[in-house]
C-alpha cells in the first residue's frame, strides 16, 4: 500500500499553531515532485519563523502534546 498512500498532516491541533497555516504531506517521491510544483504555483510561502516553529516542534519533545491530549480528554468526560 505504500506507492499508493498519501498522509497530509498540520500543526494546528497537535502543537496549538492554529492560524499559521502549516502542513506537509508524505507520499511518494514521484508525486512530491508534482504536488511542490502545484503548492508553489498556488500559495504563497510560509513565514521561516513558522517553519522553524515547525521543525522545533517535530523534533522537540512530545510531553507538553500528551499532557494536552491528557487535558482535552479528561475534559471530554
């Protein structure tokens, strides 16, 4: 299934950047190819500081997202 799956995922809900209007996509190499000529062509580029905001957050650590699940859930009942 992995040559035909395509994952697009954002930051708004996960890492509270909401408005900011960041995501990105995974699929194959093929098709990135296509989808970067199209999302260039189509929206304008997103704000380094956003981006940075980004990998800080792909690559920091997960707790502060479960303590927020942790809260949204405890909510929920």
């Amino acid at each position: 299934m992995r040559p035909l799956t395509i994952i697009l995922d954002g930051f708004s809900k996960t890492y509270a950047m909401t408005g900011w209007r960041l995501g990105y996509g995974v699929m194959p190499a093929e098709l990135a190819e296509r989808v970067t000529k199209l999302m260039v062509n189509s929206n304008s580029c997103t704000a380094a500081f956003s981006q940075y905001a980004a990998i800080a957050a792909l690559e920091g650590p997960r707790d502060p997202v479960k303590t927020m699940v942790a809260a949204f859930r405890e909510r929920r009942t």
